[in-house]
C-alpha cells in the first residue's frame, strides 16, 4: 500500500536532525491549564514563524476543515514487584495484552525474571508468572488476581512517563487527553494533551469536523534511532483502527477542498497507513510500521499539530518530511532561544 510514496534516496543521515538542547528545557510537569501552553505556528512553504498562545489555534482553523484525534488511553502500565523467592524489586512495564491475562512485557531488572519466576504486585492482590522469553528479551507474563484486571491495574500501575521525565505525576488525567475512549496505549498521545473539552467545542462552533482514529501508542516511540543511515532503521510497530465513520468525514473533507490537520504524530501515522492509492483513507484495523521521512509523499495530511520532539528521533523526521528539514531546524532553534518547554508535558507546534 505504501508502494511509491516515498522519493529514492540511497541515503539519509541520522545526524541531518540533530540539535542542542538545554536539558532544563524538557518540561517535567504539565501546565495547570492544559490549553495554555505556548504555541509556535511554522509555515512549512515560506519557513515563516510565529509565537502565539495554544488557545490562538481556533484563529488558524477554518470551516470545513477537519481535526484528526487519537482517542486511544494510556493504562497505567508500569508495576513495581517483588520476586516471589526473594523479595527482589523488579519493576514491569506493560507492552501488549497476547491473551485474556497473558502480556507481553518490558521487565527490569530481566536477569531476576527468568522462565518460570513469579512476581508479586501489591502485597499478592496481583501476580505474575513469566512463561516466556520473546523478541528483544520482553517476557511473556501470566497474570493471575481476583475481579476485574483493569481495576485490579488501576489500583496497583503507575503511568508509564517517558525516560526524560523524573517527577512523579500527582493526577493520573493529565497523561491522558480529554477525548481518551480506548484502553491500549503505553505513552500518551502527547499532542492532544493541549485540547480541553471547551477548546474542541469552540473548534466545533468555527466549523470544524472532528473524525477519531485510534493507534495504541508503543514504547518504541522513545526507542532511538540506532543506524546512522535512516533508510536501514526498522521502525516498531503499533495496533490502529479506523472507522467507517472517521473515513467518511475525513474523505468527505479532501473532496469538499477542506484541509485534514492531524493532532499529534499518532494520527497522522494512522490515516497515511490506511490510505489507498487515490488519497482516500480506507477503515480498517491492523498493525503498521509506517516510517515517515523526508522524501515521503503525504497522502492525506495536510497539516498537523505536534509537540516538540527528542533530536535525531523518528518523530522529528515525520514533521520534517511535511515543512522540510531546515524550516523544522531553524524552528526548533527558535523555540530553544525563546525558551519554549519541549516533548510530552511541553509545548506545542503547528505546522500549517
């Protein structure tokens, strides 16, 4: 499906999309109002940049147009144990459910999580017995607890905050949007975090569509890029579904001459996926591995609402596939000069 979307490049270069970052500059902690983060506008034609509030978004939608959000839901994935045997602290990050009570998971430290281990969560309300040893040493765990796994989960889990975040999250909320309907996700949608529930409603009120889609965001989206050549990286893969619905609205939007602006990466990620050979988006569920890079011709987006990303990360190639790698640089070291707080708690960047 992706066949002659992209441009032939015998290379692309890792270190094409670096750039120094103060590391006080990575926002540890979401903003009281979620919709008053900072938003820098880059026209992706002439490079042109502006510095406005994220509320100012409303002015630079238009009727007709359509809004693409992700209402997948971050679980509280990350529990702290202890082996069984020896009271050893291991902690495990949810990655996929496999079956009914069987997960695949990231277990550190893996060493103490043998074939046949058993950890225990919560004083025994929850336990686990790993069963297998799968791709890159994530472990295959059997979980076992009395009532509802989810509420059992809620109970217990901590969100799974990216790397780069060392403070503890005091409300669970505010790793997840306003708009979160399904369970699967293992980081956040980060730019949906901006909208607030009265924010969308004015977007409504202009005239805007909103068309869900869904992608259970993977923690391979912090992965770094390992080969210094772009085109030998293989990215990770993650679980979409887009409705009938959601492709009527955004197909009827390209045929009606109205832009399709994507919130986020995940959303845009998602509708290129599904996209046939016409520019229409097909719905459908599935798995993608779509890496979009500079030299990728979009499909169906036209714009895009994102946060600030990690240098030489694959998200940061996306958006320099759609402005073009020297605008995306010279916006990012605008947003360093002006101080601007960048990744998931960060602020925000519409490319127009």
């Amino acid at each position: 499906m992706l066949f002659g979307r992209y441009e032939y490049m015998k290379e692309l270069l890792k270190k094409d999309f670096y750039f120094d970052l103060p590391p006080e500059l990575i926002a540890q902690d979401p903003l009281e109002d979620r919709s008053s983060s900072r938003l820098l506008v880059l026209d992706r034609e002439t490079g042109e940049i502006e510095h406005k509030i994220f509320t100012d978004i409303v002015e630079y939608l238009h009727e007709g147009d359509c809004l693409v959000l992700n209402n997948t839901k971050v679980i509280p994935a990350r529990l702290m144990g202890t082996k069984a045997e020896t009271g050893a602290a291991i902690e495990v990050l949810l990655l996929k459910r496999r079956e009914d009570d069987v997960w695949e998971t990231l277990v550190k430290p893996g060493k103490k999580a043998r074939e046949g281990a058993v950890i225990s969560f919560g004083d025994g309300l929850l336990t686990g017995k790993v069963i297998d040893v799968v791709d890159e040493g994530n472990r295959l765990i059997q979980f076992q607890y009395e009532g509802i796994f989810e509420e059992v989960l809620d109970r217990l889990g901590e969100m799974p905050l990216p790397p780069y975040i060392t403070h503890k999250l005091a409300d669970k909320n505010r790793y997840q949007t306003v708009y979160a309907k399904y369970e699967g996700s293992a980081a956040a949608p980060t730019a949906g975090l901006h909208f607030t529930k009265e924010l969308l409603e004015k977007v409504q009120q202009k005239g805007v569509k909103l068309a869900y889609v869904t992608l259970h965001v993977g923690l391979g989206t912090f992965r770094p890029v390992k080969e210094e050549n772009l085109l030998n990286h293989h990215m990770h893969s993650e679980c979409y579904q887009v409705t009938q619905e959601a492709a009527d609205t955004i197909n009827s939007t390209k045929q009606a001459g109205g832009r399709v602006i994507c919130v986020g990466t995940t959303s845009c990620r998602t509708i290129e996926s599904v996209a046939d050979a016409d520019g229409k988006v097909v719905a459908g569920s599935g798995d993608t591995e779509i890496f979009i890079y500079p030299g990728y011709r979009f499909q169906v987006l036209d714009s895009l609402i994102t946060n600030f990303h990690l240098p030489e990360s694959t998200l940061i190639m996306l958006v320099s596939a759609l402005a073009g790698r020297e605008n995306v640089l010279n916006a990012y070291q605008a947003a360093v000069q002006e101080r601007y707080r960048f990744f998931s708690f960060g602020d925000a960047c519409f490319v127009k």
